[in-house]
C-alpha cells in the first residue's frame, strides 16, 4: 500500500510541474521569448558556453536564469558583462522545477528575445522536468569522458541540441568520438552536435547560427 501511495505522489509532482511548464511556455511564446534549458554536469562550462552564445547574438536581447545548489558566482560574473540574470538556490534540490521558473520569469520582467534556464549540474534530474522551455540544449565535454551517453541516456535523448565542449583539449584526453557519437545517435537520431571551445569560442557561430533560425 505504501509504495502505491510513493507512486501517486510522485506522479502528481510530475504532472503540477508540467501544468506549469505549460502556461509558462505559452506566456514566453505569446511575448516572443525563446527559452533554453541548459543542461550539464558540474564544470562542463555551462556559463562560460553561455557567455560565448549571448556575445554573439547581436541585437537579440538575452536574459538568464541561474540555477544552483548554493552560492551566486555565475550570476554575478553574467551581471558584471551587462545580461540581466536572476540567481535560483535550491538549497540541496538536484533541479529546477516550473514553478521557480515561474517565479524567476516574473522577476527579470523580460520582453522579447532569448531566455537561457541553467539548470542545476546534474546529468540525471533535469532531464526528467519541464520548466516551460521550447528546448533543451545539453553540454558535455571530452573531459567527462566518451561513456557519457551510456551512462545517462536519459539527457542524452531529450537533448535537442548538443554541444560539446572544450574541444580544444581533445589531444590531451582519453576521449574516443566515434564511441560517444555512436551512443548519442542510438539514443537521439536528430539534434545536431556543435563541438566548441568556450575558452577561445570555437564553433560558437554554428551554435548561433540554429538558435537564430528557431528563434525565427
């Protein structure tokens, strides 16, 4: 009885979470707010990629949502370069849900142009949450390693653009391409794959270049 319970719980989570997704999604779209949920493990370069994609995006106004466990590092190095950014703490919880979102959006009061949601470093939980984004953009690194997709698939598959990044570093590890590569495409036939370098901006335009065109 206790694990049918479990589940119910837990099932209603999922579907508030999504409710809210939803009208959040509908109130950016309505507004001409393209949101991108960031995904990634801790040090793959999230921020750092962000930065990269918000120099080159010209006159398209960006806006982030910080997302971490504690402290506001990020946020106030993406202040500090003139994006308006609102820091979330989850004080422990290992993802963003819709609701935080909800009350972040509100906050930054954006008008028309890019939301960048930096989720939580984590592979596994925020893959599993819609936070009203339009779609999921996940950083991975030769530094992680080639297993990666075979470890988390879940990411993986839900990704609808991947980057991966400190690609200039690719002489210096163990990282074997065709082996990543042929995971994520067991898992995820369509997203097309960037590899960057956030530390010089390597391959940035390309990345630019797709999220301009569904911006349109």
């Amino acid at each position: 009885m206790s694990e049918n319970n479990e589940i119910e719980v837990m099932q209603s989570v999922y579907d508030k979470n999504d409710e809210v997704a939803q009208q959040i999604n509908q109130q950016l779209t309505e507004k001409g707010i393209f949101a991108v949920n960031v995904m990634g493990a801790p040090g793959v370069g999230k921020t750092s990629s962000l930065i990269q994609i918000i120099q080159r995006l010209g006159d398209v106004s960006s806006y982030v949502i910080e997302g971490d466990i504690e402290a506001d590092i990020d946020t106030k190095k993406l202040l500090s370069l003139g994006v308006k950014t609102v820091q979330i703490n989850t004080n422990g919880a290992c993802h963003l849900d819709s609701p935080l979102i909800g009350e972040a959006v509100e906050e930054l009061d954006i008008q028309k142009g890019v939301l960048f949601i930096e989720n939580i470093g984590n592979l596994v939980c925020p893959a599993e949450f819609q936070i009203g984004e339009h779609v999921k953009m996940l950083i991975s690194t030769v530094t992680e390693g080639s297993d990666k997709p075979y470890k988390y698939p879940l990411a993986f598959e839900k990704a609808d653009i991947i980057l991966i990044n400190k690609w200039d570093l690719l002489p210096y590890v163990d990282f074997d391409e065709e082996y990543f590569m042929k995971g994520v495409r067991a898992l995820n036939k369509t997203a097309p794959i960037f590899k960057v370098a956030s530390k010089d901006g390597q391959g940035f335009e390309e990345v630019v270049s797709w999220i301009q065109k569904h911006i349109k």
